[in-house]
C-alpha cells in the first residue's frame, strides 16, 4: 500500500498525462518506494509513460534563476529544488517533492565517526575533496543568490540534501532531447522510483519533442506478478554508489582499486616521464597515470607505466629515446621482476593499511556504516583477487627465466634488453611442468657465492661483522671471486658483461677511494684470497657495473639473463 503523499504524487503524475499499468508502489526496508507488478509484465511491454513537462531539468532551474550563469547546472538545479522545497504547497513540483526521501546518507554527508570507516581507501581523500570544494561553491552561491532569495533560506544542509538529490536520481538529459551535446541531468519523476540492479535490462522510448513529449518504459524481460521491476544505473562501483547514491552491494563486480605510484623523488623522473609520453603511456583518465584496477582486468597500461617507473639508470639510458610502445612490452628479466615486486609492495601496503583499521562491525551500527563495510570489503576482495594474478605473473617470469637457463639461452645483446635486443622472445618458450621454481633458482644470491666452505667465505665472514650493512660491498667483492671460477653456473653471463663496455657508474674517484682503502689491505692480510691480479681495480668496476645494472631488492640478486 502506498501512503496519501504517494497516491498526490501518482495522482499528479497522471492529472498531467502520464500513465501506468500493471504497477503499484510501497516502501521497502528503508522507507524508500520500490516499483513492483501487480500483474505478469511481458519482455517489450509497455508500463509506464512520463511526460517531459513534470520533469526538472536544467533548462527550467536556468530560467527560475537566469544571474547564475557562472555556475555548474548541478549547483544551480540543486539551488532550484531547495527553493521549491521551500515553496510547499505552492510548488508545481510539492507532488514530487514531497515523496522524495527526507534524508539520504552518501558518503557526502558522513560526520567524522563515519567517515572513520572509510580511512585507508581511495575514498577518504575522494569524499573529503569533493565535500570541501562543494562547501566552497555553495560559500560562493550565498554572495550571487537572486535579489528575491534570502540567505537564511538556503541552509547548507538543504542545500547538500537537494545536491544528493541530483546525485542518487539524475538521468541524462538526452534522454528527452538524444541530440542535446551539453552534460546536463534532469530529475524524471517516477522513472528515478526504479532501484538499481546491475545487468538489468530496460528500454526507454521517448516521442514527441522536448516541450510536449514523454518517456515510455519498456520492460527488457518478463517480470511475474509481485516482483520489483529494477532499473540499471550502469557499471558503477561501491565507491560510485556510496558517494553519489548512499549504498553498496555485497559483491559488486565493478569494483576497483585506484593505484597512482609516486616517482616524483626519482633522480630520472623527468626522463622517466619523457618516456611515458614519448610512448603514448596513459590510464585514459584525468590523471593519465591513475589506474584502475578492477578483479578481471588489470590495464596492460599499467604494467607498461610500471616498467618504466621501476627502470634503473641503464635502462633509462637506453630507452630515454624510445617512442615505441611495444618496446615495453616486455623490458627485460631484471625490469619485469622489479616491476612485478614493486607492484606487490605497492598492493600489499595498500591492503595492510586497509586492515589495520579497527570498526565497530556489529549488528547495530547504522545501514550507511554498514555500506562502508561492504565498501571496504569489497576494496580487500580486489586487493587479494589482484595480487594473486601478480604473484601468478611472477611465478610464469620465473619459469621463463628457468626453461633459459636449461636451454643454456640468453639474448644476444648486452644488455639484455628488448630495445637492443628487438627479435628475441623472452617468454615465449614452453614452460615445463616442475611444480615449483624458487626465484633463488634462476638469480645470483650472495647466499649462493658464500654458501661454499672456502677461504674466500672464510676471509668474508672474518672480515665483515655485518653482511646488512656491507651488503653492497660484499656482493662485488663476491662477483669478482665467481667470476674466476672456471665451474661457475654463471660463466656465461660473467664473459658477456666482461666483454661489453664496462663503465664507471658512479663517481670514479669515490670507487677508487673504496677500492684503496679495502682490497690492498685485504691482498696483504689474505694474499691466497685476495689476489690482486684477480681483485684488480678494472674487476672492481665490473662488479660494481653489475650490482647496479643487473640486480633486484628484496632481495639483493643479480638477474642474469
């Protein structure tokens, strides 16, 4: 049953020509009016009909309030509906109006124990923002308001409730005028009455012209007798429902994560960022280097971004004049581990800090804090769902990496990139069915150099107190011993890199101070280990070449291929 407001309502609706069948009206478990049959709705029937005339659009709100012309439709249609409000009875819109909900809580109106329960989420920022640059336009509306419109008549609280109007019941014009080029909204009394249901399938049928015309429905499937008839808002995320509508599904396939890496403090940014846009590398959003990343898709956009964020000095030398995007594709061994980790990093801080938050999750908090939990969980859902796909891509890198070494294969070119190395295909090969390859199976650990029970392990461990610290250090000093091991695994990727151009990578004087004031001493107190004709200043450099050009963190290794 419907109350008296809602029988005005419907009355007003057809005492200004619209019409509808085999459909009533009643308020679900939140008070809100739902739409159910009251008989069988067949696929392509007819229901209801709206005409274009009880419709608020921005084109009556601009003539009600022609001074406004500095500000957004959604403002002064938001100004329009509060003063109506206002007017009563003697509104043409009061029918409408006055069954619109009283109070709908968006993420835009949460105090700041709410708003707790969107702390570590993209949202935080999001809401805060919007809220404040909203506070700010309405500070600005209150010094233009028309001469007939009193300050102390337009609250901002009325003014956020009709602004939330708009948000949670808006159409698109173009659905009375489909040749309109403007972005502008209109409230559709009885149309907005349909709850959303993703993958819904309606058809609006308009006829007439913009002034005397009308919207028919039309049902996209059969409907039973006593079911809602739902309308389909389009993929929008929690995150789109909770700010613009005031909630959120359990599950909700277009659910997403917004991920933005900062290099700003990177030493190459610039021609990091050169790069990104020589390559044409962007997300397609305002911000061309945030993406999101929804459960089945991660944008290969972002992966290409993240190659080049994570390239190292080499790497960036290289690719400084690349305008070919395919080139990243795929850097290379090295980047493709560094990008991949830097990922997981990335997703699992994300996700750490999204479960550090304690909430009160009880039965009894209020239905919006209980939306934001849905949010929330669904956020986790995707950080999960993502970071398995990038743990599974990690886990096929290192197979690849594995199927080379056994095939004793390794790109012509040092350095093994794929801009120098253009027709080599890095992970093509067949896989093989091991059940497992550790990333220590296919890198250089220093774990592995020392693992030996040798004098140079012996000097090593005598010498350094604290591998953490010196870690750099002993690492090349550790490449320069393997290098000189005829029975070394590593042999082959030794001889490329000693025979390509080894430069300095750093400040010459300051390796050859390091180098001084170290291996002379170590010559004479392990002369049998340290062999200056092994441990020269030129293998020095090679090392060091080799550390910075070749090497992962967490852990320190050196990808060799």
């Amino acid at each position: 049953m419907v109350d008296s407001a809602f029988n005005a309502y419907l009355e007003w609706i057809k005492a200004n020509g619209g019409s509808f069948q085999k459909i009533n009206f009643r308020k679900d478990l939140h008070g809100e009016g739902c739409v159910y049959t009251t008989d069988t709705v067949k696929e392509n029937e007819q229901f209801a009909t709206v005409p274009f005339k009880i419709c608020i659009t921005e084109k009556v709100a601009r003539k009600a309030l022609p001074t406004l012309t500095d500000f957004s439709g959604r403002v002064v249609q938001s100004l329009f509906l509060l003063l109506q409000k206002n007017l009563g009875e003697r509104s043409f819109y009061h029918p409408y109006i006055n069954i619109l909900p009283k109070r709908i809580v968006t993420a835009m109106h949460f105090d700041e124990d709410d708003m707790a329960y969107l702390q570590k989420t993209n949202m935080e920022l999001a809401v805060r923002e919007r809220k404040a640059a909203l506070q700010s336009e309405f500070m600005r509306l209150l010094e233009h308001l028309p001469e007939n419109v009193h300050k102390e008549d337009v609250r901002w609280e009325d003014f956020l409730w009709a602004h939330s109007m708009y948000s949670s019941r808006a159409f698109p014009y173009k659905l009375i005028d489909p040749s309109s080029t403007e972005e502008s909204e209109v409230l559709f009394p009885l149309v907005d009455a349909l709850n959303h249901k993703p993958n819904t399938k309606i058809t609006w049928s308009r006829s007439g012209d913009s002034e005397t015309g009308s919207l028919t429905f039309v049902a996209g499937q059969e409907y039973q007798v006593g079911d809602e008839i739902f309308n389909n808002y389009g993929p929008k995320s929690n995150e789109e429902l909770l700010i613009g509508y005031g909630f959120c599904f359990e599950y909700n396939e277009y659910d997403h994560i917004a991920l933005k890496p900062n290099f700003s403090q990177d030493l190459n940014y610039q021609v990091k960022l050169n790069i990104l846009q020589n390559c044409g590398i962007s997300s397609g959003n305002t911000d061309p280097y945030t993406f999101y990343i929804h459960r089945n898709n991660i944008p290969p956009m972002f992966f290409k971004m993240m190659r080049v964020l994570v390239m190292n000095n080499m790497e960036t030398a290289y690719y400084r004049s690349c305008h070919d995007p395919k080139f990243l594709d795929m850097v290379g061994y090295r980047n493709e581990l560094s990008m991949l980790s830097m990922t997981l990093t990335l997703l699992k801080t994300r996700l750490i800090a999204l479960k550090s938050v304690n909430l009160d999750t009880s039965d009894n908090i209020p239905a919006w804090r209980k939306f934001a939990l849905m949010y929330r969980a669904g956020q986790e859902d995707v950080y999960n769902v993502t970071i398995a796909k990038i743990e599974e891509m990690k886990s096929r890198i290192i197979s690849c990496m594995n199927q080379d070494i056994k095939e004793n294969r390794m790109a012509p070119n040092v350095p093994f990139l794929s801009i120098v190395n253009p027709d080599y295909d890095y992970t093509s090969l067949m896989i093989d069915s091991s059940p497992f390859v550790s990333l220590d199976m296919v890198v250089i650990t220093l774990d592995s150099l020392l693992r030996k029970n040798d004098p140079f392990s012996t000097a090593i461990t005598e010498i350094f107190e604290d591998f953490d610290e010196e870690a750099d250090v002993i690492f090349m000093l550790s490449l320069i011993n393997e290098k000189f091991n005829e029975n070394s695994k590593w042999k082959e990727f030794f001889k490329r890199i000693s025979s390509s151009d080894t430069t300095v990578s750093q400040d010459e004087q300051e390796l050859r101070e390091m180098y001084d004031s170290m291996i002379p001493e170590f010559a004479e107190a392990y002369p049998h280990v340290f062999s200056l004709d092994k441990f020269s200043f030129e293998s020095f450099v090679w090392a060091d070449n080799i550390l910075n050009n070749y090497s992962i963190d967490n852990p320190l290794a050196i990808v060799p291929l």
